[in-house]
C-alpha cells in the first residue's frame, strides 16, 4: 500500500487529510516513560491549515519515549506514537530535553492537484520536529510529564533535483482546492501527561 494513508506522524495526529506511504517499528533504546500528549495549534503558514480547514486546532495522542541506555544524559531518544501508520521520531536528549524529528516524502495533499497545477513537483516532504523538556518528579528519575512544541513542515521535491524549499504554486486555486503554497508549517504547543508505566 502506498498513497491514501493517513501519514500519522507528520500530520494525521495533528487532524490534516494529507497522505504517505505507512511506516512501523519499534523505538531503540530503553522506554522511560509513556505520555497522554495534548497540542494546541499556536501557528500556521499552511494554507490548509486556516479556518475551516484540514488541520485540526487541538489534538492529542499517546507516545512513549525512550533512550540509549545512558539514563538520559547526553545521548539518543525515540518516540514512536500510538496513530496508525505513525513514523518513529528519532533524535537526541541532553539533561531530559528531547529534540526528536521524523520525514517523509511520497505524500499528496487532499484537494491539490500537484500534477496540475505544479508540473515539475514529484513529490511531498513532511517533516515533524518534537521538542521539549521531560520533567521529573520531586526532581527524581520518574517522568512526571512533558513540556515542549511540535512542528509539522511540508515542502516541495521537484523532479530537476531543485530546492524543496522553492515556493510552489499560488493562492487558492479557482476550483475551490487547497492554495499548494509550499514550504509551509504547522505550529502546536505540546504538553504530555504520564499516562502508563512504559512498556
């Protein structure tokens, strides 16, 4: 299966019809803890994304961190989340601050006719960045809960090998589709909740 599922990890968790291939695994590492996480849509360059639109303005979602087995100094971290299809977000922890990102291309944006309207376009990229501080309890080694931000970015890959930062498209098309305005992002604050013992 390719096109037509939700990519969870980029944007489905944040409520937007934009569609990848599927990707599974299991983060490495140790499970420190898993997170009840809660956003709340603080920003949008995404046209998609306005009032009426294909990103939701709050979402939630579980996720369950993890870490190299260094007790979360300075090191790598994982956060896989509990949505269908959901990529692993993989990156770094310093002092119990993760920065953790995922990617993706192959996507296609509900109502946007790439092929059409953007003919040197072969493809979406769709990135996810989440950050933000892991906060202990009593200042021992138990998680207590997060607090940070995600960003969801979604750019252009043109089939001549030029930047997927270049713009692509106009506003909002004539027949009513989304404006494929690209490079564009999604902003939430996040704020996560010890739900579960890790698994």
């Amino acid at each position: 299966m390719k096109k037509g599922l939700v990519l969870a990890a980029a944007l489905g968790s944040a409520g937007c019809e934009l569609y990848a291939n599927p990707s599974a695994g299991t983060c490495p590492g140790t499970p420190v803890a898993t997170f009840a996480f809660a956003g709340t849509q603080t920003s949008a360059t995404c046209a998609f994304a306005g009032p009426g639109g294909q990103a939701a303005t709050s979402l939630g979602f579980t996720g369950t961190v993890a870490f190299a087995a260094d007790g979360g100094a300075a090191g790598a971290a994982c956060l896989s989340q509990d949505v269908p299809q959901a990529r692993l977000n993989l990156g770094t922890v310093n002092q119990g601050f993760i920065d953790v990102t995922s990617s993706d291309t192959g996507a296609a944006l509900n109502g946007c006719n790439l092929s059409q309207y953007c003919p040197t376009v072969v493809d979406l990229a769709v990135g996810q960045e989440i950050a933000g501080q892991i906060i202990y309890r009593d200042g021992g080694p138990e998680p207590e809960a997060f607090d940070g931000g995600m960003t969801t970015t979604v750019a252009a890959e043109y089939a001549d090998g030029g930047s997927a930062g270049a713009q692509c498209c106009g506003p909002l098309l004539s027949d009513g589709g989304c404006s494929c305005g690209l490079p564009c992002n999604v902003v939430y604050s996040l704020t996560g909740a010890t739900a579960l013992p890790p698994p």
